[in-house]
C-alpha cells in the first residue's frame, strides 16, 4: 500500500511539473529539401566551399558518408524519398510522370504522419511540381500547401524574373535575346520556347537574401514554424530550397566569398574507358537551356568547356550552395528562437549529387558516384551529436528512419531500412548495398549497385514502360569499378578477369532484386 501512494504521488508530481506530458509529447520534424546539393560540405571533409549552418546542423546530428539517390534526377528521386519506393514501384522515371496516376493509392511520407495525428504541410521545392497536383499533392498536406506571393520577397526589390533573374546585366541581357526573337518573326509560344532556352546561367544580384526565391521561402517558412508551434499537434514541416540548381544565381556577397582564379578543375575530364556511350550524358540541361553572360552558347554534346567557362560554372555553384547555407541558418534559428529546437527532428537532403565537369559533364543524370552520392544528415533529439555514419544508407530509408524516430508505426511496403540504430551507433551497417538507377529513352534501364568499394552496373535492353526489366532481360553492358584504386572512375573494370568474382557477386544481387521488384 505504502509502495503504491508512493508510485501515485510520483506520478501525480511528474504531470504537475509537465515532464510527463513532455515525454509522451511526439516530436516535430523539420525536413529541408535542397536542390542538386553534392555532398561537397564542410561537414564531409570538403574544404573548398563554405558551408557553416549546415555544418552546425551535422554538429548537431549525424552525417551519412555514403548516402545513395534512387535516381540522379529531381522528380524521380523526390518521390522516391517521400513515398519510401523505387522509381520501378513509383514508376516515375521522368519529369513529366504523376506520381498519383501511376500508384494511386500510395501513402506518402507527410500522408503517413497525417494519418498519425500530425499537421503537415510545406514550401518550396520538396515533390518536383511535375510529377504531383497543383496543391503539390493535397492528400500529402493537412495544412494547403504553401506559396510564394509577391509581398513575401523584399521590399523595395522587383520580383526576380522568371522566378530568378534581378541583376540589371541579366536583364539586358534577356532584352536582347527578346529583340532577337521578334527579328526573328517569332509568335508568342515560339518567343517563349526561343527564351527558356537562353537563360543566363549565372548572376551575382547586389540584394538581399530575400529579394531571390530561397531567401523570400526561409523566411516565410520562419513565418509557419511559429504558426505551427501554436497547433495542438506535432508538426512536419517540409521546405525545400532551388539551388544550387541552374541558373547559379545569388547574391553578391556570397560571390565575393571565392576568388575564381583559385578554384580547381575537375581533374579527370574524359569518357571513361570501356563504358559505354549511354553511361554518359552531353550536359543537355546545360548545353540546351543555359548561355553565356555575353549571350554566346556552351560547347555542345562532351566537348570540354572553356577552362573560363568552367571556373565560371563551380564558381556559381559554390556561391549558390552558400547563399542556400544561409537560408539553412535563417531557418534553424527561428527554429531554436520559437524554442522549438529540443523537440524537432531536422532532417536535410539534397535530392541527388551533381557532375562539376568530371567525365566532360555537367549536371546530373547519370550513374556515376558523382550524380548518385548525395548528403543526408539527421539530427534528432536524444541523440549524439557530431557523429559520421560509415556505412551505406538510401534516400528510401529516410521514411523508416522518422517513423522511428517519431514513435510511430512503419506502413508495410517500403524499400528501405530504419536508420535509427545508426543514430544510437555509427559504426552499424543496416545495409551492404544502395541501389541507382538511370534510364536512356524507353528502351534502356541502368541498375547501380554500390557496395563499400565497388559500383556494378548493368544494362539492360527493355521497353521498360510495358515490360518491367527482369532477369530474362537482354544485358547490353556492365560497368565496374573500384573505388579504392580507381576513384574517378578511370577505366570500367568489368572484363577485368582479376574482379571476375567480385562483378559475379554484384550481378547475382542485381538479379536478386530484378526477380522481387514490381
């Protein structure tokens, strides 16, 4: 009897002090999605670039090392991430697929947590707009999706052109590729498609953060999280950010952070020997959408840039990646201001890595370590900080990885693994491979399967919209490569006899997959 008043007075004193309804409390989440973001930050050993709000969110939380896109390409992997499924099970491999036409019935991410008792919602770029609804898919949010006004820019700026341009030289520069269309005799659509095809490819505007998109979304995005803190409900914020995506446009001061003199080329710029031609891609987002700042067009199809040209892009895309660093450290100290901060998990990914001239390519799109790699940090509260996780993680395993974290149950069917227990032990491994993929056209499938040390991919020939790849398949090429004697992938190792066991173990667990997958 005495042990029992006890208990209960324990008990009562616990809920007059609020620590048990703090406990039972779920955690919020806070999910930044960035835009072809490299892994090429401070906190992963990059010294090059300038990186230090997300490099104090990695202080915070957990670093992934070896963290793997699904495919190297925005919509595709995004909707990969938030539904926890391949792109053979969401069947979007392009830019143009609606998620929900192909899986009508998938439960997303945010859908998930708002059957669990969250309020969602979000900004910015998180699905890419081509593959979801006008509400960037309503069934995802419990709170409208939200939206850019004109009002939410800075004042006193013009709202930037095209959603990014403001710099005077880049509106000359626009007048004048105008003019030139209507010399040209061209109607409005043809003036249109003749313009999206010159967009000046960089930009140094002297505004502030928020007159450009990004810097006008963090802070709108500070303007939700202290609506959010009022809910009666835990919160899952998602705001995604659009560069260091082309155009790099930023402003100047992010520029002045660099000295382009300074900045070092991509050191091996050649096809790689004995892989095929589609393992590659001719920089076609680049090449056909992007010119010069003096109105002249890149070189076309793997012919290298300029070494000008080059310094000019990583330069950009240096300054474009700190200026989204910024918005990083905007947003994480409204949060931490709203006193939201030791309750929230942050998570912050970049959607797929990107090509800064290595093989002669720009952009992504490809199945290279380059396009593939991708950062993914986790800091949640409870948990260590300051920690680098060595083994292989998937953006598919982000889904499981909340949900655990968050205390609720997993939805049956997702791909991926539960990174929980490398939050509480960097040094476990939940996994011995991540998977990638790329398409060329609709006839060609490439598989990717990356181990510690070694990338395998196989080719197939498949008219894979009407026919899934399987292991009757007809295999057009294989790739391999070895990551600690080779890691710019100088020379495709797959008729190598020397790795004859090892290229058999990655296409056994190629095959493995092909013989299970949708």
């Amino acid at each position: 009897m005495f042990k029992k008043c006890i208990i209960s007075m324990l008990f009562i004193g616990l809920i007059q002090s609020g620590l048990y309804a703090q406990q039972q409390k779920k955690p919020n989440i806070l999910m930044i999605a960035i835009d072809d973001l490299k892994p090429m930050l401070g906190c992963y050993g990059e010294t090059r670039i300038i990186t230090p709000n997300i490099d104090a969110l990695a202080a915070r939380g957990t670093v992934f090392l070896k963290n793997y896109c699904q495919q190297a390409v925005c919509a595709p992997t995004r909707a990969s991430l938030m539904t926890g499924l391949r792109p053979d099970a969401t069947k979007i491999w392009d830019l143009k697929t609606q998620l929900r036409e192909m899986v009508p019935n998938v439960v997303t991410m945010p859908q998930h947590f708002v059957q669990q008792g969250y309020a969602t919602t979000g900004i910015g770029k998180v699905f890419d707009v081509r593959s979801v609804d006008k509400q960037l898919d309503a069934p995802s949010w419990s709170i409208p999706y939200q939206k850019l006004n004109d009002n939410d820019y800075a004042k006193g700026y013009e709202k930037p052109v095209g959603g990014h341009y403001q710099a005077k030289s880049t509106l000359d520069l626009l007048a004048r590729f105008e003019k030139e269309a209507k010399e040209k005799g061209l109607n409005e659509a043809q003036t249109k498609e003749f313009m999206d095809k010159n967009r000046v490819v960089v930009e140094a505007g002297d505004v502030p953060d928020d007159a450009y998109s990004d810097g006008a979304i963090a802070r709108k995005a500070g303007k939700i999280l202290a609506s959010l803190k009022n809910q009666d409900k835990p919160f899952f914020l998602a705001v995604g950010f659009s560069k260091p995506h082309l155009p790099f446009v930023s402003p100047q001061k992010y520029w002045d952070k660099y000295d382009r003199n300074s900045i070092q080329l991509a050191a091996f710029q050649q096809l790689t020997k004995g892989a095929p031609q589609y393992a590659f891609q001719p920089s076609a987002e680049l090449v056909n959408n992007y010119a010069l700042p003096d109105g002249s067009r890149f070189k076309a199809d793997y012919a290298l840039q300029s070494e000008d040209a080059q310094r000019m892009l990583i330069h950009g895309y240096y300054a474009a990646v700190s200026y989204t660093d910024a918005q990083v450290g905007y947003l994480l100290d409204q949060l931490k201001q709203l006193g939201l901060d030791n309750n929230t998990i942050v998570v912050l990914w970049g959607d797929h890595g990107w090509h800064l001239g290595d093989h002669g390519i720009w952009n992504k799109h490809t199945n290279f370590e380059q396009a593939t790699r991708a950062p993914l940090i986790i800091s949640a509260p409870g948990f260590k900080g300051g920690q680098q996780a060595q083994g292989l993680s998937e953006f598919v395993d982000v889904f499981p990885t909340l949900c655990d974290l968050s205390g609720i149950p997993k939805p049956s069917g997702l791909a991926g693994a539960s990174l929980a227990p490398v939050l509480k032990n960097p040094l476990i491994k939940v996994k011995d491979i991540a998977q990638s993929q790329y398409p060329r056209g609709d006839q060609t499938m490439g598989y990717a399967l990356r181990s510690d040390r070694y990338r395998c991919v196989v080719w197939y020939k498949e008219n894979f919209r009407n026919q899934p790849v399987h292991q009757g398949s007809e295999v057009i090429a294989v790739e391999l490569y070895d990551y600690e004697k080779d890691p710019l992938e100088k020379i495709n190792l797959a008729t190598d006899a020397g790795y004859a066991e090892v290229l058999s173990l990655m296409k056994s667990k190629i095959n493995a997959y092909l013989s299970k997958k949708p």
